[in-house]
C-alpha cells in the first residue's frame, strides 16, 4: 500500500519520470502559484543587471566599429532568441529590426534563412555562426561554420558577431528564466 503523504497524481503515474515524480511530491505541501511565481532577476540583482546591459552596449559599439549595421545586429538576436524560444526578446528585437529598416518578409522567413536567397553571404556566414555560438556542442559542426565565416567576414567581424551572440544568449536566459511577459504593441 502506497504511503498516504504521496499525492494520488504521483501515486498512480507509473509512466512518468522519476524527476517529475519528486517534483510534484516536493510540490505537494508547497502553494503551487507562490513557488510558480518568477523572480525577475533583473529587478532582485540591479547592479548585476546595470553592469550587464552596459557590456552589452559595449558590444554594439564593437559591432558597429567591425562594421556590422543595426540590421544585422538585429537579425543575429532574433535568430537567437528563436533558437533559444525568448518570447520577451522575440518581441522587443522584432520591433528593433523594423525600426532599423529590416524587410518584414525576411524576418518572417528568418528561420528558414538557409533556404532563401534573400540574404547576403556575409549575413548568412553571420547568421550560421550566431547559431553555432548558440548550439556549440557539435564541435565539427561549429569548425565547418567557422571556417566558412572566414572565408566571408574579417577577424573584426567575426569576434563582434560572436560578442553579438554571446550577449543575446545571455539576455535570452535572463528574460526566459524571469518569464518576462510580452505585451501587446499597437501601431500609432
């Protein structure tokens, strides 16, 4: 006979893994909507985040010093964020791009950008090593991108597209950690 401190959920879900199993036990005496609730770091750790989003705008000064143009600084961070499912920088990058001058069908066929011809070699080379910056575990992989990206980009630009992705990845994780929510923009 199961122990009676065991919700039945737990209890009666031989399928579901031991994790979630421990999680829901832990869950059980803990008010479900407090543990839920999302601490916005960036709003608990302020001075930690004022140092961070002034690196980061160090990094648009080095992107625009190796010559990369707003438009592709902002392509980078919304394929990041797509790749890591930021909805809060989805948004706000989304509305960056636009207001930069992107074309909405390239944004709209971003994810898809290797099988377009709507974009530059030297922003496809950004975009794959952005992605490669993101997903590093596939070590060939990631040295193929990089040598294509030589072949296309200056050492400047190379390390800025990095600086670029590292700086969005970060970011990504402080909003999808903190579950920042994406609000509703109207046109003027």
């Amino acid at each position: 006979m199961p122990p009676c401190d065991v919700p039945a959920e737990v209890r009666d879900s031989e399928e579901r893994p031991a994790a979630a199993r421990r999680r829901a036990v832990l869950m059980s005496g803990v008010d479900r909507e407090q543990a839920q609730r999302r601490v916005f770091i960036d709003k608990q750790s302020p001075r930690a985040y004022r140092s961070f989003r002034e690196s980061a705008a160090v990094v648009r000064e080095v992107a625009a010093d190796a010559g990369l143009d707003r438009r592709l600084v902002e392509l980078i961070n919304l394929r990041v964020s797509q790749i890591n499912g930021c909805a809060y920088c989805l948004s706000t990058h989304t509305r960056a791009a636009l207001e930069a001058g992107e074309d909405v069908q390239r944004l709209g066929v971003l994810p898809g950008w290797r099988d377009t011809e709507l974009f530059s070699p030297r922003e496809r080379a950004s975009l794959a090593l952005a992605e490669a910056t993101t997903s590093p575990a596939d070590a060939a992989a990631q040295e193929e991108t990089y040598a294509s990206a030589r072949a296309v980009l200056t050492d400047d630009e190379i390390s800025a597209v990095i600086w670029v992705a590292i700086t969005i990845n970060a970011f990504n994780r402080v909003s999808i950690l903190s579950k920042h929510p994406v609000r509703a923009h109207h046109a003027p």
